[in-house]
C-alpha cells in the first residue's frame, strides 16, 4: 500500500490564455490531494472519492424498511473522469494492468481553481506506479498528467500538472506538445491570501466558453488573450526584482482581462474588489473562475475579514517546493 501527495496550484498570471501558447506564472500551495493504492488480486478498479459531492439522489424505501438509494450514474462517471483517465493512460503507459483500491482525500476545495484535477492526475498515476513497483521519471509523470486534462477537458495547458509534480514557482510557456518549464526565484516574500466561494461550472467548461468566443470574434479576444501574456512575462520580472507594488498593480489589469472573458462571477469580482480596499496591493481571480478562488497580495488581517464579509471563505497557504511526494509505503 502506497500514499501519495501532489500540491495545489495558484496561478499568478496568465490562466485561459496559457491555452492558446501564452506563458503563465504559477506557485505550488502546501495544500495537498492524497492518493492511497492498494494492488487487489483481481482487475477491479475500486474508487473512493471522499471529497467529491454529487447532486441528486433518489432513495425508494419499501415496506420492509429496505432502502435503495441511487444517484445519477453519468454524474458520478463525469465526476472520476480524471481519475480513471489517470489509471488508463498509467496502465498504458506501464503496459500493466492490475486491479487497483483507491483512495482520495483532498485538503483543498474540489473544483475551485486551486488545480484538484491536475493533483489528482498526477497523484493516481504516480500511486499506481510506485504501488506496481515501478518508477516514474518526473518528466514523463507530467507529461501524462497533462495528457489525462487534454482528453477530459478537450483542450488544457501543462500549468496545472507541471505544479502539481514538480512543486515551487514556475513559468510555464506550452510549446507545441513540449512545455518550457523555468523555475522562478522571487525578489521577496509574496504575502498571498485565498479567498474562494463554491463553484458550478467546470474548467472543462470554462475553457470551452473561451473557446468559443475566441472562435466567434477572434480579432476582439485575440488582443485580449496576448495582452494576459505581455502581463505574465512583467509579472515574472517585478516577482524577480520583489516589487510587489507592480504584481499587484499587474494582478489587477489581469483580473480586469479575465472579466472581459467572461470567467470571472459577481461573487469573485465582490472578493476582488473587497481585497484591494482593505489594502491589498492587488487581488485577481485564480484558475478558471466561474466562481471558485481568488489571490490578494497581502498578509493583512483586514484584507481575510473583508473576503469574510463579501460571504468568501479564507484559506491559508504557503510555497510546495516538493511537488508530488511518497507520504507512507508499506
Ligand atoms: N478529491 C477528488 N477525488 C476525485 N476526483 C477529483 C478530486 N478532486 C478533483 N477531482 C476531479 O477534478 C474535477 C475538478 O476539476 P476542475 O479542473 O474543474 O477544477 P480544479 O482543477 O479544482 O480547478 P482549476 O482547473 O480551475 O485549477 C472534479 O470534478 C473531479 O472530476
Ligand atoms: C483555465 C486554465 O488556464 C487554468 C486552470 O487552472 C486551464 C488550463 O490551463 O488548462
Ligand atoms: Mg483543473
């Protein structure tokens, strides 16, 4: 039996237009998903997804007392889609196949931009690996992680499997089916607070609602999608040099392209726009949006109780320098 983790991401700049070849900026948290697996002697796949909540459920109770309960079957296929994408292509990958227990514990809201789909990818893989007996260059492990967000969402860049195994602060430019990864070293400390509220949509959906203005009105969104990848490649550089006045001042004009996007919510934009007048130096959503996270550069008391006070919820990170990691092997 095997347990690993893999961290969640935030990402500092560039979400939606990584897609189309743009470079984001993106920090690893010290939040963690859990993989435990078990090889079974038989081809089972057993899933235990702990963290995933699934609306509808219709429960006939007869006379006798018995109960059955069902849910809706597409949902809860939907809903592991990840995770059993991550064990084919691992199975493939291996060119093994054995039944397999798995399960999953998440430390981070599921679906909230915090990268979930990514840990998950990357974590069921590498259990799977390790559990056969078998190592998994970290290259190839993101690599397939990121193929796994390919053929679920459609269309996804590498950011999130990137972090997700490797861990720290990294500029990621997607070129081609090759990612150019280069680790970033910051000018300071970046103070971050998570504010989040529940989300609806997907990051398959998110993306695909991009797409399809990108689609319909290419010379608006084009500009738009280069504008985020100008601000990315600042970005990086005021990170460098610790000038935390012009991240959050780029933070702010990111959070403003994403909006006219169409990802960002009324809620995130309460949070956002709550976040700079407690004093944040900047503040913008994180992820896909549709609801989910947002990012203030702060580390004031004020700026947690004004997300509060909108009706967000507060998470604390710090950095993950480690990536995806054994946490116990017996
Ligand atoms: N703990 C978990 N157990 C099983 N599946 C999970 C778990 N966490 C995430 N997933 C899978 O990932 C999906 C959420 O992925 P999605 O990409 O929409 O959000 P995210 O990765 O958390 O945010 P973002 O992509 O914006 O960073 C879930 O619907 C589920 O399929
Ligand atoms: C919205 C997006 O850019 C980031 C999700 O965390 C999607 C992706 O990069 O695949
Ligand atoms: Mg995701």
């Amino acid at each position: 039996m095997i347990t690993i983790r893999a961290p969640g991401k935030v990402i500092l700049y560039g979400e939606h237009a990584v897609v189309y070849g743009e470079p984001a900026l993106a920090m690893a948290i010290n939040k963690y998903l859990y993989v435990t697996a078990r090889a079974r002697d038989d081809n089972k796949i057993n899933i235990n997804a702990r963290d995933l909540r699934l609306a509808g459920i219709s429960v006939t109770i007869s006379e006798g007392g018995d109960v059955v309960a069902k849910t809706d079957y597409g949902a809860v296929i939907s809903a592991l889609s990840y995770v059993k994408r991550a064990i084919e292509l691992a199975m493939e990958y291996l060119d093994k196949k054995v039944g397999i227990d798995l399960e999953i514990r998440s430390e981070m809201p599921v679906g909230a931009g915090l990268g979930t789909s990514a840990a998950v990818a990357v974590a069921t893989i590498l259990a799977y690996a390790k559990e056969l007996g078998y190592d998994i260059d970290k290259r190839e492990l993101s690599r397939l992680a990121w193929q796994v967000e390919k053929d679920v969402q459609g269309s996804a860049s590498p950011t999130d499997t990137t972090m997700a195994t490797f861990g720290g602060i990294m500029y990621i430019k997607p070129e081609g089916n090759n990612t150019v990864m280069e680790p970033v070293k910051p000018g300071a400390n970046v103070p971050l607070i998570i504010g989040y509220v529940p989300r609806i949509s997907t990051t398959k959906d998110l993306v695909a609602m991009v797409r399809r203005k990108y689609e319909i009105m290419r010379n608006i969104i084009e500009p738009i999608i280069k504008s985020i990848g100008l601000i990315t490649k600042k970005g990086r550089e005021a990170l460098e040099m610790g000038d935390l006045e012009l991240m959050g001042t780029l933070m702010n004009i990111n959070h403003g392209l994403l909006d006219a996007l169409g990802v960002s919510t009324r809620q995130l934009n309460d949070m956002v726009y709550a976040a700079r007048h407690a004093g944040a130096l900047g503040s913008k959503l994180t992820g896909a949006g549709g609801g989910g996270c947002m990012i203030a550069l702060s580390d004031r008391i004020e700026v947690e109780k004004a997300i509060e006070l909108t009706g967000g919820s507060v998470l604390r990170a710090g950095l993950d320098t480690n990536g995806a990691t054994i946490v116990s092997n017996d």
